[in-house]
C-alpha cells in the first residue's frame, strides 16, 4: 500500500483495529521514513498492546541506525518505568544497524535489566545524552530533576501511610484552565540522622490522590534561588502522584543535588 504521507502511514500504523498486514506495511514505511514524526510514532509504538507491533516498530527504529537514537534515549529518561520500553529499546540498540550504537549502549543496555533498572536506565541514557551532546553543539540541553526514589517505587502495589492533611505549599495545584504561581515554602531543618533514615521507608506506592486533569507544580527552594517545575499528571499520573505524596511528607526537604552534569540535568532526591 503506497501513502500519501508520513502522517498517513503513522494513522494506519497506531489503529488497533487495522489488519496486521497493513500496520506492517505502515511500519516499514514509517522505517523508511525517518522524520522526527515518522521516529516519534514508532517508539510511541514499542508500548502498544500488540506484540506483533512493537517487534515491527523496533525493527523499524534499529534500521535507522544512529538516527533515532537520541529520541529514543529522550524517552527513556522519560519513562524508565515502562517495562514495554525498555523491552522495545534493548532490541533497537542491540540489533540496530549502526554497530557503532550497539557497542556505545553497552552500559546502557546492561542497566535496564533487573529490579533497579527504571533509576539505572535514567542515569545511564542521561550520560549518554551528555556525551552526544559534547559530540553535536547543537542539540538542545535540558534540565532533568531524577527524582530516584519515585522511579524505584512506581510500580503498583499496596496503600501507603495516608496523606498528610495539611499541604506544604512546596507543591501546588492548580484548575487545568488557570495555572497559578506557586508559593515556594521555607524547609524546615532536619538533622542529618532524619534524612538518612528516609532512605527504604516505603515499601509500596501510595494510593491515587491527584487529578490527572490538573496542573501541578514544585517549587524547589535551593541555596542558589528556586527552581519551579511542572509536573505532567496527564502524562505520568502514577509517578507524579507518588513525588506530591513525598513532598507533602517532607520527604525531599533538605536533601542534596548529588550529581549535576552542566548544561544537561541535575539529580535531586535521594536521601543517602
């Protein structure tokens, strides 16, 4: 079947109730096609319900070779948590046709397996973006807060302690018509005995509080000024509801950026 345009062919592809025959027809051109659109649909289509699916899409992104590689690193910073990802990505950079990607995502690929792989995949596909990022001037830097503790807990589980009723005004929320300012909130001083013994408290995430249909926002008070970041309830509701849970506990008050790579991202939220 021949298309119109990439837009066309992403159609096909992403509609479940397509034959299988013409998703993989859309797939291969979208492969043939590397467009920023063409690449975005394809990893978009790694966490499909069809396995069917997300094998041809892999396909498809490997053959690109390094050209979908930063977009897929992006993604996984994104949603490490993403068991379907990561499963897609492994294949991508394993048997992608630029040799040279498979042997830089060693490291990579190694920290996606196992019981810690949503953080280690977070820190790993970070550096390596750092490293293209040294390789190519151009490319646009972006400010990540790795919040570690939340990726570490983001899989669905038994309630937590309840939620405090008072809410720190470190986070806020806002009617998803009208954003507001967030007013950023003093820490109070905790010793260095409290912020440790946070470390492993919580064994499961807890129950949904916030309204994916609302913008949230963290203000961030550090030594150097505040730093206010949206939240994408909409987008990852589960972890988001998990950091507004810990930051209403005082979870995150007064710990450290333990490691700030310049002009790339700065990880935040560990209480070790």
């Amino acid at each position: 079947m021949s298309y119109a345009s990439v837009n066309e062919a992403i159609e096909f592809a992403s509609k479940s109730t397509a034959a299988s025959q013409e998703r993989e027809e859309a797939l291969d051109y979208l492969g043939s096609h590397p467009t920023p659109e063409a690449i975005s649909a394809l990893i978009d289509l790694l966490e499909t319900n069809d396995a069917g699916v997300r094998w041809k899409a892999a396909e498809a992104l490997a053959g690109m070779g390094k050209t979908a590689l930063v977009p897929l690193l992006h993604a996984l910073v994104d949603k490490s948590d993403s068991r379907w990802l990561l499963e897609g990505a492994t294949h991508v950079l394993r048997d992608n046709r630029d040799h040279a990607v498979a042997k830089m995502t060693e490291g990579l690929r190694a920290a996606m397996k196992g019981s810690g792989a949503a953080v280690a995949t977070v820190t790993a596909a970070g550096e390596l973006l750092v490293k293209l990022a040294g390789a190519h001037a151009g490319l646009i830097a972006v400010l990540l807060v790795s919040l570690m503790v939340i990726a570490a807990c983001g899989m669905p589980g038994a309630a937590m302690p309840e939620v405090a009723s008072e809410t720190p005004a470190a986070v806020e929320e806002a009617a998803s018509d009208a954003p507001a300012d967030a007013a950023p909130a003093d820490a109070a001083p905790i010793d260095a005995d409290a912020i440790a013994a946070r470390d492993g408290m919580y064994d499961n995430p807890p129950e949904m509080t916030i309204d994916p249909t609302k913008y949230y926002y963290a203000t961030l008070t550090t030594e150097h000024g505040d730093i206010k970041v949206q939240l994408y309830a909409d987008r990852a509701p589960m972890t988001v509801n998990n950091f507004v849970f810990l930051a209403r506990e005082g979870f995150y008050d007064n710990t450290t950026f333990h490691r700030v790579l310049d002009g790339f991202m700065a990880q935040a939220g560990d209480p070790t």
